[in-house]
C-alpha cells in the first residue's frame, strides 16, 4: 500500500486552466514526464506519481473585484521523499514556489511521515505539571530590551516579572550570545532570582532562555543552559529551519519545554499571492517540529494578524486530527490586562497570555503589571467584568485606567 | 569605534509617518526604549542604539495607481548580534518582518561582521581552474527526474549527458537520499560515467550532489559523497537557513564546490509588500554563506523572474564591493540552445547556461541536445548569428527547429 502526503496551493490565474496546472504540478515534482511513458515504465514508475485530489476553481463574481483563484490539492507518494521537514517542503514547494502566484496553504501528512516526528515533549499538558497550574490559561512575561544590560541589571528586570506572579518569563529573542550576559552566568542569575521569588509568591515559574549562534553549536548551547538549570529554552526557528527544531524538540537529553518565536515568519504568511499560510507555518509544522509553546502575532495589538488566522493557528496546534501532544498558542504582541476576557473568549484557557510592554509599561512598574494580569486573569476565569474587579485591586485599575478595557 | 551593519526596507503605508516609523525600528529593534531613558543611562546605551540613515519617501503622482512607499535604512550596532547570518536576520528583520507591508531590500555588512564569512571556497575562478576553462560560459546539465531510477537508469542519464559535453551536472533537487540510488553509490556510478565519458570527449566535469536528510547529518553526508569521489555538492540553501550553507562552506573537509538551489525561495522575493528582495536572497547572502554557484529562475523560460532582478542578482554574486570570491550566476529554467546570445548578452561570460528539458528534449536525444549548446555558445562567443552556425550543425539546427532561435 502506498501512502501519501498532501499539499493544498492557492493559485492565482486570471485565464489559465487550474486542471492543467494541478496534473503538470503533479507529473513534474515526482516523476518528471507520464503520458510520453511506455506502459511498461510507467507500470515501475506508477508509485513515485503524483495525484491531482481536488481542484477547487474560485471564479471572481461580475462586478467584483476579487480575484480569479483555484485551491489545489495534490497528494505526493511519501517513497519519493525522506522523513524530514526539507525534503517535504522542497518536494511540495521548492520549485514552484517560484513559479507564479501560488500560495502553499496547507500539508496533511501520512502516518508512515509523522512517524519520524514525536511532537512537543511536554506540549500542554506537560507544561501544566511542570508549572502545577491546572487549569487557567498561563501568564508570560517578555524582558523588555536588555541589550546593554549587565548580569545585575538583568537580575533587577527578572526579579520584577517574577514577582509579579507570571509562570513563564522569556529572554528578548535579539539576546545573543554577548560577554555581559553570557548564557551560563545569565541562567545562574536569573534562576537565583526565580528561587528568591518562589520564596515569596509560592509560584514556581519557568525561564524560557534564547538559544542562538551557530547551527551545529545550537544542541551544545541548549545543554549547557539546561546544565547550569534553565528550565525551558526560547528559539527563533525560521531563520534556522524547522528541520533544527525537531532536531532539538526529539534530542533526548533536551529535557525542558521549547517556546519557539515567529522571527522571521511575516516574510512567509502575510501575502495573499505567496509564501506560505500562517495556519502552516506557525501552527501544524511548529507542532510536528516540536514546539510546546508557539508565539505568533495577536489580533489585538500593534503587530497585527487577522482574528481568523489566530484562530486557525491555534486549531492547528491543538487538533486532535495529530496523534501528537498539543503546543500552547502565545498570541503576543500589544497584550494589556483589559485585554483578558477576549483572550479568554477567543481562545479559551488553553492559552499563554504574554505581555511586554504591558507589564514593563504599568504605572507602578513590572511586579504590579504582572498583577494586574494576574487579577484580570482571575476576574475573567469567574465571569467578573474587570472594571468591577478593578473596584477592590488597585494593580488592575491603574491598567485599565491607563489602557482601557477590551472593548 | 563602533561598526554598523545597515538593513535597507521598502515600507508601504497610505499615510503614516515614516520618520518616525524607521525611528521606532531603530529604537524598538536595539535598545528598546530611548527618549525615556535618564541621560547617564543613555550614555551606557549610546553604543547599543539603531540609527535612521535615511528616509526616502516615494509619494504617488496624483492619478497614478502606485502606493505610496518609503525605502528606510537602518543601521544596527555590530555589538548587539554575533557574526551569524540567523542573528543578522533576527536582528534586522525579526519581529519587523510581521508589522505591516515592509519588504527587506537589501544589508550591507561591517568589515567586522564580515571576518567570520571567507565566501565562497572556489568562486567563479576556482571553479574555472577545476574545469580547466578559462573565458567561456560553463554548460550545466539537469538530471531530468530519476526519481525511481535505479543505478543502471541513473548512470545511462548522466552518460548521455556527459557525452553531450556538459561542464557541470547537477542532482535533480528532488532526488533524496533513498535505498535505489543511495548517495555513495550514485556517486560511483556518476563518477564511472564522467570517466568514460572524458576518454571519449577528452573534457572534464563537476557532478554536484544533492545533500539531503537532517540538518546535524549533513556535513557527514557531505563527507561520504566527497570520500567517493563526488566533485561538487547541491544543496537545497533556504529549507535549512544559510547558517547551515555557511557552516558547509567554510568546513575545511568540505573540499568541492558548491552549487545552491533557490527551492522554496517563491515564498520570500516575489512580493513587492512582504519578504526578502531577490537580490538579497539569491545574490547577497548566498555569495556571503559561500555558494560557488547560485541558481535562479531565469527571465526567459516558463518560471519567470524579471530581466531587472535577474540583473541585480548577478551584481551582487560578482560586485567587488564584497572581498571575497565571486559566484557563478547560473539563471534556470526554460533555456533552450537558441536563447545563448541572450543569455551572454545579459550575463557576459561569467556566466552558467544550465539546461533541463533543453537538453533532454532535443530531438536527438540528450547528447546532441548538449552538442547543441556547445554550439551555441561557441557560436555567440564568435559573434557568429545561431542560424548562420546551425547550417553546419545539425545538432543546433534540430534545437533552432523547434525551439526557435533568441528574438
């Protein structure tokens, strides 16, 4: 039995025939040439074909300015590629990325491909234990620019959001390697101050520490952070390749959660006409790469991505449809306290609410920004609008008052 | 004294201001915050500040359809990012690359940033040394799909071409490592032929191989196809980043040229809105990550890049701007024998004419079509018209006949 992997394009085309295109898709990323095939070699060469599943032709309405569009679906036998990220995205894109208006949309995978990928190590679930946190969504803190920054500086900044009670706290990811805070020594500090704030707060939280340099080191630097105690790994995956990630999501010895960040992704997902859809790009191939966390741009802030394909991201990384563990969806960019309830109500609780400026920006500063979150988080877990929330907690009302509320 | 690497974007907005866009990436992308920061403190954080270098705003002429746009160059102190190409990305384009129509255009690297890159290893004159062919334009052949093939059907292909008189021969980029034409054994074969071929053509040539499989197992497989004797590598550049391509190249055990594909390069340059210039991605940082050759989809055939672009690729493999090596320009795709004086018009003779199906279609089969092109390009380097030539040559004559000649 053979057994395939399907790719789903967009293409564009104002007159052309999408039938067409979809079989010369099919014939010319597997076998080349088919019709002008003696039957006995295409009788050998039969499981390397591709196949043309659905051709689904939009024609633009009178009067409407839309353009003329076919979503295309063609299956490729998983015999003619090997078990690895590359060799299907080259095999369903490479070319023909380059090739006109055309948009990879979506890839389904066989069992046979997926079972060179174990998923998210902790995904939600795992996550959850780590942090003893059942139920309600969990709260991420980004260090502001600590560009410049020395080792106690950094120590001041993570002692703040740590005291404000978040349960995860990330590195900036344009933190590289530098002699002021060298990974080692940046970990060792940042852990002591976690310790002193758990002394306080009772709540235990992770540090999502950015793993950069040079790919082959990549693994090295992931090991010794986690060595020295990081308790969870921070990684810019596009600029390195989704095949790095699964390599360090599968390592065996890598055992903290992974948050991988969308650098880089909107010179893949933002074209109507080209690249790659978001859905794909930061939600089912993050998750079968590995991720346990996956950020993306929130609808709500100043990095805008549409609501819809938030929506379809955070689909993509809980599905059931993959026998894999679940990655958190980290809607981030422009989140403030007044934002929680529609959070919530978008995406429910199985969601990281990641604040920057909106915890470093609060008027009584971080550990009452983290606060503020804190209490907003609890008002919208118990149906309580926050203004009326704000009425008894000081940190939530100087944020809605300098902020506003979600609506 | 400082150094600067400088990211030059097209940024698209009906309205807004882009002075103080570009100074809020400038700010936002480095130190964070600026104005806000007490005097001493800015002093500490002088040197870690982005700088707006110019602001070139375009406004649409009234009744003319085009949108109003800024090119915007930024400079971004050396001391913020490591000597790595994921850093410089990360750091340039990062997060930016999701904030609203802006497109990277173009860097330019510091002396500094640019110690840790030695280019290409060959370049256009080491690999002319190799071949033994010092002005003319190189000829490279395409396997045409072998997907399926085994040893036999594999070695007949590369034969045929060889014998055609080909310079170079390149993988197909869809043929991955798999149990009918494994990778040491398709190189022994390969390297059988290109033997055989040499007593009877008395030229040499450069089999490039496609380097597949898991990013940490790629120099490995490198290696093995290098130890049986492999005279070139292949290598798929953007699914695995350009670190990778560079890490590759400035391996001292990696000892052949190296050709890189642009698979899945359609998913970054053709929007004028979103991504990464043609330019930059193809030219720029494939010459820096040390590429010996660089395709890209030519202006001529059926996958189309604009002559423009086509142009401004070749200027960055070549320009001396850069000290180091220079890259072959190889334009692919849709290249028929009748299209050489174009081509070398349009390239001089720095230049690869790489051919597919203008080779393997020719009526005589794939060794008159490399004859054919043989031809051609002895003919345009003589100034001697494709017509007038193709009447002693039956082999340009059968290409011209069906393929037409250049106008």
């Amino acid at each position: 039995m053979s057994s395939y992997c399907t790719a789903t394009y967009r293409i564009y085309d104002e007159k052309g025939d999408f039938q067409r295109k979809a079989q010369s898709i099919a014939v010319g990323m597997t076998v080349g040439t088919w019709t002008e095939l003696p039957g006995t070699k295409q009788d050998e060469m039969r499981k390397h074909l591709g196949h043309v599943e659905r051709v689904e032709v939009h024609e633009p309405e009178s009067g409407n300015q839309v353009e003329r569009y076919a979503d295309v679906s063609i299956s490729y036998p998983d015999i003619n590629f090997s078990r690895d990220i590359p060799a299907l995205l080259i095999t369903t894109f490479g070319k023909i990325s380059m090739d006109g208006k055309i948009k990879l949309i979506d890839l389904t995978f066989s069992k046979d491909f997926l079972s060179a990928f174990p998923g998210p190590k902790f995904g939600i679930s795992g996550i959850r234990e780590l942090l003893g946190v059942k139920e309600r969504p969990l709260l991420m803190s980004i260090f502001k620019s600590v560009i410049g920054y020395d080792l106690d500086g950094l120590k001041e900044q993570f002692m703040a959001q740590a005291l404000g009670g978040v349960d995860l706290i990330k590195d900036d990811e344009i933190l590289f390697e530098n002699p002021l805070t060298p990974i080692e020594q940046r970990v060792r500090v940042c852990l002591e101050a976690a310790e002193e704030a758990e002394q306080i707060t009772g709540k235990k939280l992770l540090y999502a520490v950015n793993i950069t340099g040079r790919t082959s080191q990549l693994r090295d630097q992931a090991l010794k952070a986690i060595d020295t105690g990081a308790s969870a790994l921070l990684f810019n995956v596009l600029p390195y390749g989704f095949d790095v990630l699964h390599e360090l999501s599968s390592d065996p010895d890598i055992t903290v959660p992974i948050a991988a960040h969308p650098s880089l992704a909107g010179a893949f997902y933002p074209s109507p006409h080209y690249g790659i859809s978001a859905s794909l790009l930061l939600g089912k191939l993050m998750r079968i790469a590995g991720a346990d966390l996956v950020l993306f741009p929130s609808p709500y802030g100043s990095v805008v991505m549409p609501r819809a394909e938030n929506l379809a991201i955070q689909r993509e990384l809980l599905s059931s449809e993959l026998a894999l563990r679940t990655s958190f969806p980290v809607p981030s960019a422009g989140i403030h306290p007044g934002l929680v309830p529609r959070i919530l109500e978008d995406f429910g609780t199985d969601v990281v609410v990641n604040a920057g400026g909106g915890i470093h920006g609060h008027p009584g500063g971080a550990i009452n920004g983290g606060l503020a979150f804190v209490q907003a988080i609890d008002a919208a877990l118990n149906g309580v609008p926050l203004e009326q929330a704000a009425e008894h907690m000081p940190q939530l009302k100087a944020a809605l008052d300098i902020w506003g509320g979600s609506r």
